[in-house]
C-alpha cells in the first residue's frame, strides 16, 4: 500500500463511482441527467455513462417524467458506486430503494400546511 504523501493515494480517490444528477437545459427550464461519474473529478471528465432522466416540472398531465435504466442502475450500485441524497429519494419514490427519510419528512410538512387551509374553507 503506498504511503498517502507519496501521491498514491489520490489514485484509490478516483476509482468510486456515485450515481447523481447532472443539471441540463435552460435558464428557469431545468432539465437532469443521471449518470454515473467519478466522484472526485475535473470539469473536463467525461461522465461514464448516462442511467435516467428525471423533468421536475410538471406536464400539462400534472406528471413530472422520469425515465430510469433500473438494470444498469442496479449494475453500478452493485460494484459498489455511490448514490447521491437526491437520486436516493428519487429512487425511493419508484421502489428500488426503501423510500427516504427526507421524502417522509417532505409529506408530513405539505400536509400540515394544507390542514389549515382546509379547515377555514370548510367554516
């Protein structure tokens, strides 16, 4: 094993893998690609392969579009690639990985903020 000052160790940094969202698209039109990447790279890096995309703004259906490789995905996570937090609850929501703790939390505080609204239309 290399000692750390003797630069070897920065090889062990660029050999993880995370699976996050790369932000596409236009000014207040956001658009994402997930893709796997080395988690520590340059700007000029290359990502190495794209596994979904996901619209976060709702269609004239009220649906945002998502569109995942789960087998590809299931592949990177399997040899050990990373998730970030937004793909995690992403991925929760479509029933690949229990559902996150911060989508729990994001429910529970639009329903609360809708209680009240409902209980002075209904008087």
């Amino acid at each position: 094993m290399p000692h750390p000052a003797s630069g070897g160790a920065q090889f062990l940094q660029h050999t993880r893998k995370i699976i996050r969202f790369t932000r596409k698209g236009c000014t207040n039109r956001p658009f994402y690609h997930i893709v796997v990447m080395e988690s520590f790279r340059d700007q000029q890096d290359p990502v190495i392969e794209q596994v979904g995309t996901y619209d976060p703004l709702p269609n004239q259906h009220n649906e945002k579009l998502v569109s995942l490789n789960l087998e590809r995905i299931r592949h990177w996570v399997g040899n050990g690639a990373d998730v970030s937090t937004p793909v995690a609850q992403l991925l929760g929501l479509c029933g690949f990985f229990p559902i996150h703790p911060r989508s729990y939390m994001t429910a529970w505080r639009n329903r609360r903020a809708q209680a009240p609204s409902e209980n002075n239309s209904s008087s």
